[in-house]
C-alpha cells in the first residue's frame, strides 16, 4: 500500500480508509481491487483470485446474514 502498486485501470492509486487512529480499514470493494490488481500483475493466479473472491464473498455474507443470539 505504502508504494502505491495497488492501481486501477484507470489508473488510480487503491486507498484504503483510514480510521481517526490512523488503521487502515479495507472494505470488500477495496479488497476485490486489490486482488484484480494483484492478477493483473501476475502476482495472482487465476486459481488464486477466485480462492479470494470466494473466501471475500463468505465473509460478507457472514456479516449480513442474520444469526440467532443465544437465549
């Protein structure tokens, strides 16, 4: 992040958000960047991008999906 690799196509520098501490905090948008990214930069295989969009979109689901709290 610190070097700007992360680019998109068109070429803007991937930024994540920054909290008042100063963390990084990444949303799944900005996730999904960066894998595309790093495919587009042979740093990813094709096998490994879908492992990433996979594992991306079963945490969002995980963060929506209604759970029942214990009793």
């Amino acid at each position: 992040m610190r070097q700007g690799q992360f680019v998109l196509p068109d070429g803007t520098v991937v930024q994540p958000s920054r909290t008042p501490g100063g963390y990084r905090r990444f949303t799944t948008e900005t996730l999904k960047e960066i894998a595309i990214c790093s495919y587009n930069h042979h740093w990813f295989s094709m096998k490994k991008l879908k492992s990433t969009f996979r594992e991306l979109a079963m945490a969002a689901y995980r963060d929506t999906s209604e759970q029942k709290m214990p009793s």
